[in-house]
C-alpha cells in the first residue's frame, strides 16, 4: 500500500497544507494515519477522496454539501440513492452556471467583433 506525506498530496492534489488540516478537522477527510513519529502518511485512498472533493469544490459545492456527501459515504452503499440525489442537485447548478458563462462569453464575443469592425 502506497503512503504519502503531507508535501507530496499538496503536490498532487492542489490542496494547501492548512486546507488539508482543516478538511481533517471538519470531518471532510477521514482522520489521517500518522507514523511512529507523529507526522501524517496518506494513503491512496485519501488521495482519491480528495479527487473527489477537489471536483466537487472547484463546481461550487459549498462545504456543507461535501461534509453530506463525505457522510453519505461513509455510510455505505445504503445510501446510493442519497448520493445520485445530492449529486443530480449538484450537477443541475453546474449546468445552470455553464449557461450563464456561455451568455456571458457570448456578450464577450459580441463586443469583440464591434471593436474589430471600428477598427
């Protein structure tokens, strides 16, 4: 089983170390192992949780979903239902916010060609 130290799952995730320490202490993240020294070891498992997260996060989810959904996880596959649910709702305001950026960058483009024609 593969470990990790804090560094590299900062360089392999994006993450900050100071996000990572407080996604551990919300509940977000699993706690994390420790070796004989103190110092914290990931395992794969944590890194491909915080994939997770690192999508729901930078689509807008707000944290108090993420905790939902981490708690639905954990739960087990009982809970699958649950979890399509928050992640249909989730996806439905992504693709609300697609829309409104392609409106936007469509306004963008308008005033892009009136520059260039008074040019």
């Amino acid at each position: 089983m593969s470990v990790y130290t804090p560094a590299e799952v900062v360089e392999e995730t994006g993450f900050s170390l100071d996000t990572l320490r407080y996604y551990e202490k919300i509940g977000l993240l699993r706690r994390i192992g420790r070796n004989a020294a103190g110092q914290r070891r990931f395992s794969q498992e944590d890194v491909g949780w915080l994939g997770t997260v690192r999508c729901l996060r930078d689509t807008g989810m707000p944290i108090a979903q993420m905790l939902r959904f981490a708690e639905l996880v954990r739960a087990g596959d009982h809970t699958i239902p649950d979890r399509i649910k928050l992640l249909e709702e989730h996806d439905h305001q992504v693709q609300a916010q697609i829309e409104k950026l392609a409106e936007r960058q469509k306004y963008i483009h308008d005033k892009i060609s009136h520059y260039r024609a008074v040019l």
